[in-house]
C-alpha cells in the first residue's frame, strides 16, 4: 500500500541541525485515526520526551473528529510513541551526553497505521538560520534563472 505523508513539521528544519531519524508507531483512540485519516493534524509546537523508559509526543494537535459526538478526544493529549528499548536506550544517552533533542519531524500512514518519524536535534544558532535563509533564496534564484533560460 505504501506510505502516504499527513502533516510535516517544517518548523524543526528551520530551528534544529537533524541527525539520526527513527519510526515510531503511535497509540491513538478510534476518533483520533480517523481525524489522522482526514489530515487534521499539526506538528508544529510539539515535542518530545522520553520518561521512565517510554517516550511521549506532547502538544500535538490533531483536532476533533466531526461525527465523534462524545466519544471525541483531547485535542493536545499527551500520546505515546513506540519504540524499540534499543533505540529509546540510544536516545536517552545521547540526549544525556551531548545535549540534543527529540523533535518529530513528519506523520504519515504505513499500511494503515499511524507512525511518526522523529529525530534527535540540535538547536541552531540565528546565524546558521540565516545562512540556511540565504542559501535557500541563492538557490531559489539559480532555479529560476535556470528555468527562464530553458523557456527561451
């Protein structure tokens, strides 16, 4: 069936250096996958965390399925991620030891199930994201010029 992307966390790109990425399955309530389905999802301020060897994705808002009458979720609950203890084990030391972060970056369906792809991060500083900025609008540049001269 393949993957089929729902919501991208564009924010951790510009904020964050990312470096090793993992899959994560996803425990949601009935309402809260079919809202998922629908691609009413935002990752935007969320984050993650890992306590007491689980990990949890906080701040996510995926927003009330309409026909969920009361059986309808929180919106920003808090939601556990699945994960190997190996990789969560692999996260916990290098977020104790060399000061990165877990943000997510990308939620997608797999074959039908809910899974998050996050990553461990390191903050930029405002230089590097203008130098992100202006690498970006150089290319931008050369894309068009590039296209105008092929045009003709």
């Amino acid at each position: 069936m393949g993957r089929k992307i729902i919501s991208t966390n564009k924010k951790a790109f510009h904020e964050y250096h990312i470096f090793d990425k993992y899959n994560a399955g996803m425990v949601l309530t009935g309402t809260e996958i079919k809202s998922v389905r629908k691609g009413a999802v935002n990752l935007k301020d969320s984050f993650v965390r890992i306590e007491d060897a689980e990990v949890f994705l906080y701040n996510c808002h995926i927003s009330p399925y309409e026909q969920g009458n009361r059986y309808n979720h929180d919106e920003k609950r808090v939601r556990k991620l699945l994960l190997n203890k190996k990789e969560i084990e692999k996260m916990l030391g290098k977020i104790k030891k060399d000061g990165y972060a877990i943000v997510p970056i990308e939620l997608f369906l797999e074959n039908g199930w809910a899974k998050l792809e996050i990553a461990l991060a390191k903050g930029k500083k405002l230089y590097d994201k203008r130098e992100d900025l202006s690498k970006k609008s150089q290319n931008r540049d050369i894309q068009r010029a590039i296209k105008s001269k092929n045009m003709k």
